[in-house]
C-alpha cells in the first residue's frame, strides 16, 4: 500500500460535504473575435455532483484530471479551468496553492507540464474558474488526451476539515483521474482508493478552423450541475440556476416534504451553459405554498440532483 493510499484511511464520514458548484463565471460560451476560431462547450470526466472532499494530500502532490477532445478539434487552445474545491464544514479562508499545471499526455505518465499559472487561489465550496486568455502566450495542446492537475502547497493530509480536492462521489472511472504522489510518483487515482470523479473541467478553442466563427467547447467531468439556490432560506424569490456541458433536456421542480410536487418551475431542452430561474414560492395552481421545507430537483439526460429550499 503507498503512502498516499494510508493517508486515505481518515474515516470516510468525515470527509463527506455538500459543496456547491459556482459556475457564474460560464454564464455563456464568449463570441469569438473575427479570424478566430471559437469557443468549444465544456469538456470534464466527472458524472456526478461534486460532494466528496479530499483531505489526504502533501505539499508537492498533484490531483487532476485526464480530460479528452473530439480528435477532429485538434490542435486546441486551453482558454479556462475549473477545479472543485471545499472542506468538510464549508467556510475554510482562501488558500493559495502551489500551481495549477496541463500537461500533453495522461496515464501512465503525463510527463513534463507544458503550461504552468502559480499560486492559484482556492475558495472554499465552489469550483474555482482560472481565465488563462489573458496570460501571455497560448497554452496549445496538440493532440488528446490532456490533463489538468492541481499542485498543493499546503499539507492537508492529518486534518479532516481542511479544504482540498474535490471529487463526485459516484465511482471512480479508471484512466480519467490522476494522482502524483510522493513517495510513488503518478497514479490512477481509481487504484489508489479515490472513489469519483475529481471535478475538474477545461474550455478550449480549436486553433484550426473552416469558417474562424462558432461556438467555446468545454471538457468536463459532469455532464450537469444544479447550483444552491440562493438566497435560501428566502421569503420573496430564490434563484434556481444550473449548468449543462451540452444541450439537454432539462427538468426543474419543488417538492414538498411528503414527495409530491408542489410546482413545475420548467420542462424543456437548453443549450449548454449556466441558465437561471425563480421561483416565487407559488404553486401549481398560482397559490404560494405554505411556509417550510421543500426540495428542488433537477433531471437532465442521465444527471439527477436535488437541494433543499426553506420557505420563510
């Protein structure tokens, strides 16, 4: 057993959590200039909600994601990444870690980064969305797949309630997750105990177009992601927001405490992106409902997530 793997014994209650992803920042895919190709939608490897923390690793060791293309996009440039990050209780102060670093390859061994952005700032309970368009140069990957991985600065491994890694929680998919350890080196995060997805994504353009117009892509590890309304609890409206990787077939609806649902808020396909709503607390019928507990869930292709909403 390495090391890493032992450090994984923390009980496994304690590092369960309810993070919510903040993805405000993909309100849509951006226009591409003219003469440029566009942005394509997300790519990920992640397939469930992001609700498992991590608190395992050393400074120097490395988690992330082997993220995949059509082969037909490349070469593509990496225009943004998104790492999930939270802690057990939510609520930890930002942390700088050591680097966020893309290398051109996966498994067994991704090699040598071919794009490194030092000391990115971690916040508790969101993923955490870098803008690399603005930095010099072009972070260029000329062939899948790629991998996205985080570098720690700060040990959190002894500490049950430190922020980390984030992963779903819903099977651990092999080949797709990474691990550099020390001692050990890379692994499968799969073999090593890790039991999701990490929520990683990455949003790319292609560098050779037909037309130089069309849409960002996105490689990402879920195909969807229900946001926490907020505010919640509330007493006039709440936002109910969400994200897709792709176009789906998207339903929204409350629920009471008893299951029975109390208001549709929408059923219908949406383009991939961050979309918003509300609700106002109004019922099937036109009436506000009762004050109390209720539940939001949300279905969208083969994705299923639920939060829960107080009515003051």
């Amino acid at each position: 057993m390495s090391a890493f793997a032992t450090r994984l014994g923390i009980p496994r209650a304690l590092r369960v959590l309810a993070v919510t992803a903040s993805l405000a920042a993909l309100s849509g895919w951006m226009p591409a200039a003219a003469g440029e190709c566009p942005e394509e939608p997300p790519v990920q490897n992640y397939i469930g909600a992001g609700r498992v923390t991590c608190p395992c690793f050393v400074a120097g060791e490395r988690a992330g994601a082997v993220l995949q293309a059509p082969s037909e996009h490349f070469p593509i440039e990496i225009l943004r990444v998104g790492i999930g990050w939270g802690s057990q209780l939510g609520g930890a102060p930002q942390q700088i870690e050591e680097a966020i670093r893309i290398y051109g390859a996966g498994l067994p061994n991704p090699g040598q980064p071919i794009f490194s952005l030092e000391g990115p700032q971690m916040t508790d309970g969101v993923i955490n969305l870098f803008n690399l368009e603005p930095l010099p140069g072009e972070v260029v990957v000329d062939s899948g797949p790629f991998t996205v991985a985080l570098e720690f600065a700060i040990q959190s491994a002894g500490n049950p309630f430190a922020p980390s890694m984030v992963h779903d929680g819903n099977g651990c998919q092999a080949g797709k997750n990474v691990i550099f350890a020390i001692p050990g080196g890379w692994f499968d995060a799969c073999a090593l105990g890790i039991t999701g997805d990490w929520v990683v994504f990455a949003v790319y353009r292609q560098v050779d177009c037909a037309t130089g117009v069309g849409e960002e892509h996105v490689v990402s590890s879920a195909p969807a992601r229900l946001l926490r309304p907020h505010p919640n609890p509330f007493q006039i409206d709440t936002e109910v927001a969400f994200f897709l990787a792709q176009p789906e077939q998207v339903e929204l609806a409350i629920h009471d405490i008893a299951g029975r649902r109390v208001s549709l808020l929408t059923s219908r396909s949406f383009p991939a992106g961050r979309h918003a709503l509300r609700w106002d607390g109004l019922g099937n019928g036109g009436r506000r409902v009762a004050p109390g507990v209720y539940f939001l869930t949300m279905n969208a292709g083969s994705y299923r997530a639920q939060e829960k909403i107080v009515l003051r």
